[in-house]
C-alpha cells in the first residue's frame, strides 16, 4: 500500500520550473501594468516608435477594433522572419515568445536599435502571453523580391505556423502590423482610458519629429491625427495652456546635445532634448522620455535636469549678487515652479521594474546635467533682465521655505534633550528632507560621514549589535546607550501601539538602517526592527522608517564599443549573474571583467558608499511598511521570533514552514 505524500514534504519534485511565457502569466503584476491593457498594447506601440526613431519608419497608425482588439501598424522595416541562426526557428516567433530576446540587444555599431527603450527584453512576448489571440503580419523588402508574412497566436502559442507569399510585383510596402486581443482576466478593467491612449500617442508624435501618428476608432469611424513641427516646445506650450492660467516667466528655455564620437564620457549619440518653462502660478506640466519611453515616475535624467538648472540658476545669482543675506537657494527652489519635457536617449537604459516607469540608470544624472547647466546660464547672462526674473521667483520660494521651518523651529526650541556626540548632525531642519543614517559600526559612520551631504544627511554610527529590545520595559529602555541615543536623536519618546506620541520633535523625515550586505548586517537590521515595531510603531505606520541597500558585489567592466569602462554595482548573487548574463551578450569575453565582493561598509570609501547606497538620485531604499496586516498577529509572530523563552517554538516553526521559503533558485 503506498504511503501518501506528507504535505510538508521537501523534495526534487518540489521544485518547479517556468518555461516559456508561464511566469507572465503567473505573476503579471511583475511585467506590466494590470489596471487596464494600456500598457501590453504600449509595447507594441513602442516597437513601432524604436523604427521610427531609427529612422526606418514615418507613420504608426493605431486602429481600436469593433471587437474590443486593437491595431498597430507601422511602414518600417518589418520584423525580420527568417530563421534565427542560433534558435533555428523564424526570428518572428522569437520575438513573441521568447522572454529577453529582442533587437534592443544588439548595442553594437551598426545595431539594430542603438537606442531602444531598455534591456529588460520581455516587450511584445508580454503582450502575446496576455492575450486570447495575437496576429501578426509582416511585409518584408527581400532580397529575392517582396514578401508577405503571417502567423497567428492564441494565449502566447502558436496556433498558425508562419506562412509566407509573394507580394504583387508593384509591391514595394514594408512595416509590422499587430492585432492583439487582451485577455479580460488579467487586467482589473479590460477598458483603456481614451484619455491615456490619446496622451501617450500624441508624445509619440511630439518626440519623434516628421512621423504622423493617428488613432482611428473602427466603431464610430474618428481618426485623430498628430504630427508635431515644433516638437517639445509646441508639445509643452499647448499641454500648460490646458492646465494652467500662468503666465511664463520667461521665454521657454530649450535645447538638445548629444555626445559626439570624442565625447569623454559618454557614448556617440547619448544626450537629451528639453524644453523648460517656470510659472508663477497654476499647474506644473511635467514629462520625461528616455528612448521614447514614457518615465511616469522620473528618475536619474530628471534629477539630472534639476540640477543642470539649480546649477546655472545659483550661478547667475551669485555673479549678479542678487541673493538676499541669511537666504540659501536649494534645487527644490529652482524646481518648484518648474515645468518641462525633456526626451533623453541613453544606450543602456536600466530601469526600475519591468514596466520601466522610472529610470535608474547612475550615469543619467551627469549626462543631462552636463548637457543643460552651460546652456541655461550662458542664456541668463545673455537676457540679464529674464535672468533676474527668475531669480526673483527662486528667492521668493527660498524665502517662504525657510519662514516655514522657522515656525516648526520654535515650537521645538524648548525641552530639547541634549543630543548624543556621536551624532554627526544636518545643517537644514526641514523633517521633508532630513535623513537619519543609522551606521553599523564606526568605520562605516566614518565613511558614511565623509560621503554624506551634510545639508540633509545626519549620521549616528551604532557599536556591536542594539540590544534585543522585543521584552524590554520601555522604562528600562534608556539604560542602554544605544537605543538612548537613538530616541534623542530622532527626537520621539518610545510609544506603544494605540498611543499617540508627541511628533512635534520629530527631526528626521527618514531614518533609515544601513548595515553591511551580509547575516550579521541582517540580524542588526531585525534587531532595529524590532525595536521601532515594539517601542515606536507610529514611525512604521506614517512610513518614516526605511532600509539602506548597500550592494554585496563591484563589477569593473571594460571599454566596449561605444561604452567607456564602467563600475556595476550588484546587490546580491542575483544581481550579479544578470549582470554578467548582460556583459556576455555585449561581447565581453569571460574574464574581461574584474568582481570585488565587499565585505562590509567599511570596506567602501566615501565616494563610493554615497554613489551606490546614499545618493538620493542612485540609490535603492527599502520602505518598511507593515501592510494590511493584524497587529496582534505580527506581535505574536515577533514574540516567537524575538522571545527569549521561545527557542523550542522557534525551531517548531522553522521545521514546519522552512519549505515555504523561496529560493532563487
């Protein structure tokens, strides 16, 4: 009589492998949007606008069908569909399902996109994993005379193999054209937003100058049409004059630069287009593209154009003496009233996530920074009259931030505890912008104290691991110095769940734990942890508390191509294959590169410590959040974890639930 399986059981078999386009379908959420299809649809659109933007094509026309499909058709090349040398079936197929393969890839001269909207790879094969059906017609320019192509797919397989057939002899068209039907169950809504659609085509057109875009909807017969002769400037004159009544200080500041074969520093081609316009009053308009890629949530080429402003902005008012004394200009004053679209091209754009909505590529921030400063501030001292315009608008928001910290000043002035001395304090008292770094040891403080920028970045280096602090009375928590000094600093009295704590003398917006990528690092996490859940929960609750990333490995890169040498930084074993998984396929041979494991933040110098885990613009910090959860429950859970007396609990648990961790695997 066999022996049934037990339900904890652990073994070979318990390991499953995804293949193909299943991962999408099992966790969506990781591969694009799932409020509506807007954005598997995008994907399709962006593949026309890498043509476009190549070059090889001038119009992409999107048709919304009777049936609920949609239509993308474009005149450019037409994906290739010959069979792949490596794979040995057509390159088409490939390219609809297959996970990271793709054009974008091939970075080298004379590649098919040099400058595609990232390396994530997963593009058009998403769309087709999330749809019922998915035609594909491809008109090809072949050497042997024209070719039509066609294959159809149903839920990412093929179902109509590809067929090909001459075109007419008269023929000459080339280009794409997708149909996809997305499938309802994968999305909260299957409706797209008009509104979405019509935005996102008509940047398209905005930023891709002499290609006509329309968008034709087969129900009501509509076609809407955009092709932009002013590109970025009528773009922005026209979206400000939808949404705001101010008027512009200045005559729209604009400009684009890109690299030239000897630019030092960056690769042929990188650089940016923007256009700026400051307003005293109304709405903010601001939108960013990198390789034609809609950037929602920003990134490293807009802080690189916030601080190409602020720089040439805080240089023409130090040379014309215009700053008041006692004022000090920030970037957020220069920003505020700022509105722009800038369009940046970057060869290896690396993203955050899948859905590439904001960009976290290091070396963007000195690209566009490098690009914009000189031509703002030679223009400001060519127009000194608009020049003193804007300067006047900057002071004024300056003024008005530091008139609102001196409020919150004086209701902290009196009662203050003496702040501990090993505190390495920030100059500007607004709790928006203060950090608190809480530092393993003394030689990461130290580094961490040297790297930091002390404007809004305090520092309070930690001696061995905090005490365990989970059955510690919270009249007994002062006793130990280490937590001692972490209340005053932080300016907050410890609390329980319920209570409502004096925030008043809260003096930094974050506090963030950061301790070395390695067990012990984690365990002086958990024990900081720990303490902020027990004994100040409403710094969890209100999202102040947050973790520092520091990565475990260093890649040196060579020179290739168009890329200078490069320094990677991985956090994990994870991060470290991909990386090295993205050097092989640029060409790099096996060993060209150089690994350096840190074994801790003492190891790293100032200047690296800000760049890979302080800089607020390259950074990665984990928010710690406690979600929708039972409180009592977690208390519980941390009681077993935590207790002293729970250690025959503890190993129960880990024995019964050990299975359910999930390894990369």
């Amino acid at each position: 009589m066999a022996t049934k399986k037990p339900a904890s059981d652990y073994s070979e078999s318990s390991i499953r492998v995804l293949k193909g386009l299943e991962p999408v379908k099992q966790r969506p959420g990781m591969y694009t949007r799932t409020e509506n299809p807007l954005h598997i649809i995008q994907e399709v659109i962006d593949n026309a606008s890498d043509e476009a933007l190549g070059g090889h094509c001038t119009h992409i026309a999107v048709t919304q069908n009777a049936d609920g499909s949609i239509t993308v058709e474009d005149n450019g090349r037409g994906i290739p569909v010959g069979l792949h040398p490596e794979e040995g079936v057509p390159t088409v197929e490939i390219v609809f399902t297959r996970l990271h393969a793709g054009g974008k890839f091939d970075k080298g001269s004379g590649g098919a996109y040099a400058f595609s909207g990232g390396l994530h790879g997963v593009g058009v094969s998403v769309t087709n994993a999330l749809s019922t059906r998915l035609e594909i017609t491809v008109w090809r320019k072949e050497s042997d005379g024209n070719g039509l192509h066609h294959m159809v797919f149903a839920h990412g397989d093929v179902i109509e193999p590809l067929s090909s057939r001459p075109a007419p002899r008269d023929g000459k068209k080339s280009g794409t054209r997708v149909t996809a039907w997305p499938d309802a169950k994968y999305f909260d809504s299957p409706n797209i937003s008009q509104t979405e659609l019509q935005r996102l085509l008509r940047s398209k057109a905005v930023l891709l100058p002499g290609v006509t875009v329309t968008l034709t909807n087969a129900k009501t017969g509509d076609t809407q049409t955009w092709q932009y002769a002013e590109g970025l400037r009528g773009y922005l004159t026209e979206t400000l004059a939808q949404v705001s009544n101010g008027e512009t200080l200045i005559p729209l500041f604009e400009g684009a630069q890109y690299a030239g074969p000897d630019s030092e520093g960056f690769a042929e081609g990188e650089g940016a287009a923007w256009v700026v316009a400051w307003t005293e009053e109304g709405a903010i308009v601001r939108e960013s593209y990198v390789n034609l890629i809609p950037t929602s949530n920003g990134g490293t080429h807009e802080s690189g154009l916030r601080d190409g402003l602020f720089g040439a902005v805080k240089n023409f008012v130090e040379m014309h003496s215009l700053l008041p004394k006692g004022v000090k200009l920030l970037p957020e004053d220069v920003f505020a009233r700022a509105s722009f679209v800038l369009s940046a091209k970057v060869l290896d754009p690396q993203f955050q996530g899948q859905i590439k909505e904001r960009l976290n590529s290091r070396d963007a921030v000195r690209l566009v920074s490098t690009f914009t400063k000189p031509p703002l501030e030679l223009w400001l001292n060519q127009h000194v009259d608009y020049g003193k315009k804007l300067a006047d608008l900057v002071i004024k928001q300056a003024q008005s931030r530091q008139r609102s910290l001196q409020k919150v000043e004086k209701k902290k002035s009196s009662g203050v505890a003496v702040l501990p001395g090993k505190l390495t304090d920030c100059e500007s008292s607004d709790i928006t912008r203060n950090e608190l770094f809480l530092v393993e040891g003394d030689s990461a403080g130290g580094s961490a104290k040297m790297g930091r920028d002390k404007e809004f970045q305090a520092i309070l280096p930690l001696r061995g691991k905090v005490l365990n602090s989970w059955e510690t009375d919270r009249d007994r928590l002062f006793a130990n110095n280490e937590i001692h000094d972490i209340a005053v600093a932080i300016g907050v009295d410890p609390h329980s769940v319920g209570d409502s704590p004096d925030l008043s003398g809260l003096r930094y917006g974050k506090i963030c734990i950061l301790s070395d990528a390695d067990v012990d690092g984690s365990h002086i996490q958990v024990l900081l942890l720990t303490l902020f859940f027990k004994h100040f929960p409403v710094l969890i609750n209100k999202g102040h508390i947050c973790i520092a990333r520091p990565p475990l490995y260093r890649v040196d890169a060579p020179a290739r191509g168009k890329k200078p040498m490069q320094k990677i930084y991985a956090l994990d074993d994870g991060e470290l294959v991909a990386i090295e998984d993205k050097l092989r396929k640029e060409g790099v041979k096996q060993g060209a590169w150089s690994i350096s494991r840190f074994k801790g933040l003492g190891e790293m110098n100032a200047e690296q410590l800000w760049e890979t885990t302080m800089n607020p613009d390259t950074r990665r910090l984990l928010p710690v959040t406690l979600g929708e959860v039972d409180h009592m429950a977690s208390a519980s859970r941390f009681n077993m974890l935590m207790g002293k007396g729970e250690a025959a609990g503890r190993r129960a648990w880990i024995e019964e639930h050990g299975n359910e961790a999930e390894a990369d695997i």
